[in-house]
C-alpha cells in the first residue's frame, strides 16, 4: 500500500445488488489535500487495514454489493481494491456514507 500524498484522490463506489441502480452507487471522491492530517492518518491505517486483509475478487451472488476503491496519486501506480460489502471494514461503509467526514468519527 502506497503511502498517502497530499494530492492522492481516492474514490469509494458501492456496486452490485439484486437491481443495480445507479444513483445508489453514491460514488465519493476523497481528496487528501482537503483532509486534515488527522484524517490522512486515519485513511492510511484504514487503506492498510484494508490492504492487508485483500483477498481475490469478491465472490459473485444475485444480491451482493461490493466496494471498489481506488488510489490515483502522481508518482505512484493506482491501487484498486474489491470488498465484498458484508466484510468491507465499518471505515469503507462510513466513507461511502458520510464521505470524509466518517474520519472524524471516534474509533471503535
């Protein structure tokens, strides 16, 4: 897992479901630049969380959902990552939902 720079986007959609609609997707872009560095922390232990739980691709079923992540930052390659959404970290679900904000929120 690279490691975050002030001008990595990392981008969170929600896809899959019985009927896959679109406007549910909800896709957030997360700017690093516009994070405090509390919450670039915060990413980064999420993104390495995340990292090092990844596995192959989400198995496939008539009503699953999945997040897809995806790091762009200059310099470095794109990281992508699939999570099948019953697994997906609480963090993945709260970016998703509440976009940056969900840094803010206190740990469990």
């Amino acid at each position: 897992m690279p490691r975050l720079a002030p001008a990595a986007v990392l981008a969170v959609v929600r896809e899959g479901g019985f009927a896959a609609i679109p406007g549910l997707e909800r896709p957030r872009r997360i700017e690093c630049g516009k994070l405090s560095q509390r919450q670039r922390e915060r990413l980064q232990q999420l993104l390495d969380e995340i990292d090092s739980q990844a596995s192959a691709e989400p198995a496939a079923g008539a009503d699953r959902r999945v997040f897809r992540l995806s790091l762009e930052q200059p310099e470095a390659e794109c990281w992508q990552c699939a999570l099948d959404e019953a697994q997906a970290p609480r963090g993945v679900v709260g970016l998703w939902q509440h976009g940056p904000g969900a840094l803010d929120e206190p740990e469990t």
